[in-house]
C-alpha cells in the first residue's frame, strides 16, 4: 500500500483547490481534474472525505473525525491510509505545503490493448468554435422537428419499397464489385466522424468543453473518438441525454438524407451506395451505437437513466465483489452501489457474455480475412496471440485479490483461489460432458422416390397420348415420335420387300425345270434376307418412337431449364413446341433427338438433402430423421436415412446427359447453402397432403448423442476449418 504522496500515516493532506465538484444524486458528486481533463465519480463518503481535506489534515486526525461522521462504520487507521492513497493516485490530494496542483498527464492517454489501442488525439476547440453556429441550428426544436418530418415522409415513402431495397442491397453484397467496397469503406469512416461531430456540437452546445478527440483501434479497425466527459458536470439528466444522443442524432440525419436521395436516384452505383449508407446510418446504430451492453453511448444514457454513472465498475462489483473479498480475506470498507445488487450482477454477466461473443466474432472475421487473402499462416498467429493475451489478462485478475491480501494471508487467499478454480473447473467438465440429443439442420426437399425420364429417340414429330399429371400404368403409351422421311422409306422398303418375296418364288419354281434361273435366284434371295433386315430395322424404330411409362406413376413435365424456345416459332422453318412438349397445343411439334420431354415419377415420395463435407461421417443409413415442410411447418414428418453418396458437382450438373437425381441437385444448391457435397436419401414413413414433388423444408438427422463439448467442437471446427471431414 503506498503512501499519499509519499507522506507517513500522521503526514498532513488536503484536497486540490481548483477542482470541479458537480453534486449528482444520492449524495456523491463527479469531479473534474482541470489540469488533466480527467473525471472522478465519487460517493458519499468519498466526498466527505474529500471536502474535509479542504485544509491541511493528518490522517489520523481524518480518521477521527470519520468515525465521529460515520460511527457506525468505522474504520481503522490502515482503511483511511488506503483511501487517501486513493484518492492521491488520482491526483485530487497535494501534499499540505503546496499551493498548486502539479500538471500531470492523463491516464486515458496511451492506453494499449490487443483489441483497444487509442492513439494520441487533438484539441478539437478551434474546429467546434467555427462550427458553433451549426451546432446551435441543428441542436434546436425547429431543427428537431424538421427532421423528424422528413423522417416521417422518407419512411413513408420507403415502406412500399422494402422489397426493392432489399434485392437490392442483397445484390450488391453477392456482387463482389471492388469500386462499391471502397465506397462502403469511405461511408463508413466518413459517417463515424460525422457521429462524433455530433457529440462534440452537442456537448458545446449544452455548456460543456471537449478537449480531445482523435482515433482509436477497435479490433485494429480506425474509428473515431471525442472526449465529452465534461457533460458529467451537467446538473440537469435531460442536457446529459442530448449530448449522449448528439451522434446517433447526426447519424439519422445521414440516414435520412440517404435514403432520400436513394428514392431519387436511377438504379446504379451511386443509388446503390446511398442505399447501404442509409442502411449503415440507421442498423449500425441501433445495433452498436444503442446497445447498452458496450461502452458506446446507450451504455452511458442508460447509466445516467439509471443512476449508475459508473455502471461497469459498479455492475462488476456486484457480481465479483463478494468472491474477491473471500478470496482476499480482507474486509475493506465497501461503497454502497447506487442501484440493487441483483440488477446491476444481471447487468454485469449479460454484458460480459455479449463482450465474449464479440471478441470470438472479431477473432473469427480475422482469420477468415487473413485466409481469403492467402495469409491464413498469419491469421491463425494473430488469433493466438490474442487468446494467449486473454488468458494472461484473466489469469491476473483472478490474482489480483491474492496480490491485494495482507501479507500474512496470501497463502490462504491464493487456496481459497485455487479451491474456486477447482471448483469452477469440475462444475464446467460436468456442464460440458452432459449428453445432448446429435442433430444435423439442413433444408431439404421432396422428390419422388423413383423417376424415368422420358425423352425423344430420334427427331421428329411429337403426338403426345397423356396429359401432364395423368397417371399411368407401367408399359402405357405416353407419347409418340413420328419421322416422315424414315416412315415413307419403311412404306417403301415394304413394297420392295414384297415384290421380291413374289420374284424369288417365282424363280424357286421355274428353276426346278430350268437349271440356268439357279444363279438369278440365289442372287435374289440374298437381296431379299438384306431387305427384311432393314426392314426389321425400320420396323423396330417405328416401335421405339412409341415412348411408354418403364413404371407406374404420374406424367411430370421436364424442369424449366429444358424448356424449348420462348416464342411458338423457332427461328426455323419447323414449328417448335411452348411450355411443355406434352401440352395439348404442341400435337406435331418438332422434338430434337434426346429432347426431354417429360418424367414418370412414382407416387412414394422421398426427401434429398445436401450436406457439408464435415456433417458426411455422422451419418449413417437407418439413421431417424424428422422433416417439417415450409407449408407446413407445424407438421413433423418422420422418416428414416435410406442412402448417403456424393453429390454431383456443378459441371456433371451441367452435363446434357445428367441423370434426374443429379438434374434435381442443380435446382437444389438455390435453396440449400453453398459447399454441399453430400447427398443423403430420406425414405418418409408418412405422408400429408402438403407433401409433393418439389416442396421445401427442414430436415433434421438424428446421428445419436453427444456432449456439449463435442457439439462446441464439431461448430468450432466447422467455422474455423470449413474443408475439413467429420471424424
């Protein structure tokens, strides 16, 4: 414990003269170091310890008179050693014979983190004292209400064109244009600027001074930063509220205009751009700018709304106060908190658990960014060494109340800690080893359990025999081909073929009594084994311009990419068929050769779902599946894994001869996520009426059980090594 500026216990101190002292609700006071711009939230007894050094005292002497104020909270001539030492760290105390503060810099400056690096500032004076006038404009209720009129008809013009918006921005973050990044990059610098103007204007405007403003590193990314503490020195919470609310002010103005200006524009880069400005203006506030969880400005409005100025020290306290004073085995003297322990412990572990997952989410989007630009080498250095940081920082704060015990306790301060990690440590291994239900999410969708294609064997002209949707028995006419050309060749073949069967008997029997027709008529004969052979030929592809159902089911029309041409026209000559080649209107179309001109597909349905790489090796065949369909969702269906293989890739998809399973992947990535490449056969064990071909839903694969560790692990594994396999 050190003494106050290097005085003994029985040394005189005092207060500084020429600070600040603001009074604020429940009897304690903020203070305001002029020298070094710093501020101090102090509470009753702080400040009555502070005002009764307003001339030289002896600690001793301050003692006594503390537990005359304070009897029934006394405390020993250590304690108010240990507050005036507090006090004295903060440079509110000088020692009895000075007369003046010494000048001393402030703590804020040069603060270095892993992930909050601030860097040296400027004196924003001279640049607010210009903009003074546009401070009082905008800050005023004509100002207010102006904008909130232009607000009010902006949204109203907007809400009709939600849909259009957001194609749009959906489509310019899938677009990858360079240019727009760039754009989006400088939007976003120049609008967190624009914000923290509105916080220095609004701090001016209310009576206050800022002094320091410059930029900070959050996660190595530059954001800007203004120093308007002084708005503590506001007696009045509703002038508090203005300035906290200054930049989220100035940022709906951006907002705003826009979006406007979005309404306005042709579609383009400059409309695009306008439209992921006023998306950045508006939904980064509201998420990051207005959330109390970080120290932006809606954890300040709500600690001034609170009554909590300092409510993340406070709030910790609540929730590690009692652990740290067990730890330490000391009793010090403890400030009441300003607002129900229980309240602010909640406070306290929410915010730690929101700060836990931005700081993995920082750590992920780094990595990822380093491998997308080939540095994954780097990406995974960095992650670890800000681990390691973590871990070294929380290692030490889990000392500090060792450290801060009386010297002939530590030994049972650092058991005590040791039992509480100990303790810590089995209740998480029993947490994390208890035994969940293994699911896999992924959508699916129905098809049916067997289908034939049916397409055209040769070219010709198509008569179709069913309708689409009909359903038909195995071996059933569907459709049929008709070639003119080869069917007037096989007519013609025929009579040949029949006019020599009659010359060839004729020379059989002249020959018994005219041995020189021998060779004439085996000449023949031989012509007329050629001709039968041909047409025999001709014959059986006359047979197969007959297409018949290989099962039993229903006449589907082939998918939307086998479409012939848009118009009833080609550009030849030849009719062409519209919509499907088996429609009523297409009789005598002209089909090309291998033309898909339909399905048979079975009335047993079975749903396809496509799987990653890393969820192929817990599945297996028999495995229980459940499967709620989109138009259906309060219906779970269940089934069971009938067969699991590779999905076809995007090139044997493309092929002209794919197969209708893989033809049905094609369509199927759309709606599935990228990366899938496993497919896995679910045979339902039940049917509703909203189950038909094509229908979309979520299926969800039980693969047994495991413990939450391994669920963590096998979502970790998934988000930090995307290519890697299951084990």
């Amino acid at each position: 414990m050190s003494h106050p500026r290097g005085n003994s216990s029985d040394g005189a101190v005092q207060a500084r003269p020429d600070l600040v002292v603001t009074a604020c609700a429940g009897g304690g006071a903020t203070i305001k170091d002029p020298v070094s711009l710093e501020y101090f939230r102090l509470g009753p007894r702080e400040l009555w310890v502070l005002r009764s050094l307003a001339a030289p005292t002896p600690v001793a002497e301050l003692r006594r008179r503390f537990n005359e104020r304070w009897s029934d909270e006394p405390i020993s001539a250590g304690e108010a050693l240990a507050v005036c030492a507090t006090l004295s760290e903060c440079g509110l105390l000088v020692q009895g014979s000075e007369a003046r503060a010494e000048a001393r810099p402030s703590r804020r400056r040069g603060r270095v983190s892993p992930f909050v690096i601030q860097l040296p500032g400027f004196d924003p004076t001279p640049l607010l004292d210009r903009l003074g006038g546009m401070g009082r404009a905008l800050f005023s209720w004509p100002a207010l209400w102006c904008v909130v009129a232009v607000g009010l008809l902006v949204a109203a013009r907007l809400a009709g064109r939600v849909d259009t918006a957001a194609a749009e921005l959906r489509g310019a973050l899938e677009s990858g244009d360079s240019r727009l990044a760039w754009a989006f990059v400088a939007a976003l610098v120049l609008t967190k600027v624009w914000h923290e103007l509105g916080h220095a204007l609004a701090c001016r405007r209310m009576g206050c001074e800022c002094h320091d403003a410059g930029m900070v590193l959050l996660a190595l990314t530059p954001c800007a930063y203004c120093d308007v503490s002084d708005a503590w020195m506001l007696a009045s919470r509703r002038r508090r509220a203005v300035v906290a609310l200054g930049g989220v002010y100035f940022e709906a103005l951006v907002a705003i205009a826009a979006a406007a200006v979005w309404l306005v524009l042709q579609p383009g880069l400059s409309r695009t751009l306008a439209l992921m400005t006023a998306v950045l203006a508006s939904v980064s506030t509201l998420a990051v700018n207005l959330n109390p969880l970080v120290r932006f400005d809606g954890y300040y409005l709500l600690a001034d709304l609170w009554g909590v100025p300092n409510l993340h020290e406070q709030s910790r306290r609540a929730l590690w106060g009692g652990l740290r004073r067990w730890v330490s085995g000391a009793t010090p003297i403890e400030e009441p908190l300003d607002a129900p322990r229980g309240w602010l412990a909640a406070y306290a572990a929410l915010s730690t658990a929101y700060l836990a997952f931005v700081i993995a989410l920082l750590l992920w989007a780094a990595r990822q960014l380093a491998a997308s630009v080939g540095l994954k080498a780097l990406g995974d250095t960095v992650v670890v060494v800000l681990v390691a940081w973590l871990v070294i920082g929380l290692a030490a704060a889990a000392w500090r109340p060792v450290g801060a015990a009386p010297p002939g306790r530590r030994l049972g301060a650092g058991l005590r800690l040791a039992s509480l990690v100990v303790l810590g440590g089995g209740a998480a291994a029993v947490l994390l080893g208890l035994r969940l239900e293994q699911t896999l999410l992924s959508p699916c969708r129905l098809q049916p359990a067997r289908a034939a294609v049916l397409a055209a064997p040769f070219a010709g002209d198509l008569t179709s025999l069913v309708e689409y949707g009909q359903r038909v028995e195995a071996g059933a006419a569907v459709a049929r081909v008709w070639d003119a050309d080869r069917e007037a060749h096989r007519m013609e073949l025929r009579e040949q073929l029949a006019a020599t069967e009659a010359r060839v008997a004729a020379l059989e029997r002249l020959s018994v009594s005219d041995h020189s027709l021998a060779v004439q008529s085996a000449r023949e004969t031989t012509r007329l084994a050629e001709l039968r052979r041909q047409s025999a030929t001709l014959d059986r592809l006359a047979g197969a311009g007959t297409l018949r159902a290989p099962l039993a089911g229903r006449v589907l029309p082939p998918p939307a990419e086998s479409a012939g041409p848009a118009g009833p026209l080609s550009a030849g000559p030849l009719p062409r068929w519209t919509g499907a080649p088996l429609d009523a209107e297409n009789v005598g179309c002209v089909v090309e050769a291998g033309e898909e001109l339909g399905a048979v597909a079975s009335d047993e349905l079975r749903a396809v779902v496509l799987l990653d790489q890393q969820d192929s090796g817990l599945v297996g065949v028999g495995d229980p599946v459940r499967v709620a369909l989109d138009r259906d969702p309060g219906t779970v269906l269940a089934g069971r894994v009938e067969a699991v293989a590779l999905a076809a890739s995007e090139h044997a998809a493309a092929r002209p001869d794919a197969s209708s399973d893989v033809a049905l992947e094609s369509a199927l990535r759309d709606p599935l996520r990228e990366g899938a490449t496993y497919r896995v056969w679910v045979r339902l064990e039940e049917s509703t009426p909203a189950c038909q071909s094509g229908a979309l839903g979520q299926a969800r694969i039980v693969t047994g059980d495991e413990s939450i560790l391994g669920w963590l692990g096998r979502r970790a594994r998934r988000l930090l090594w995307p290519g890697a396999a299951a084990g």
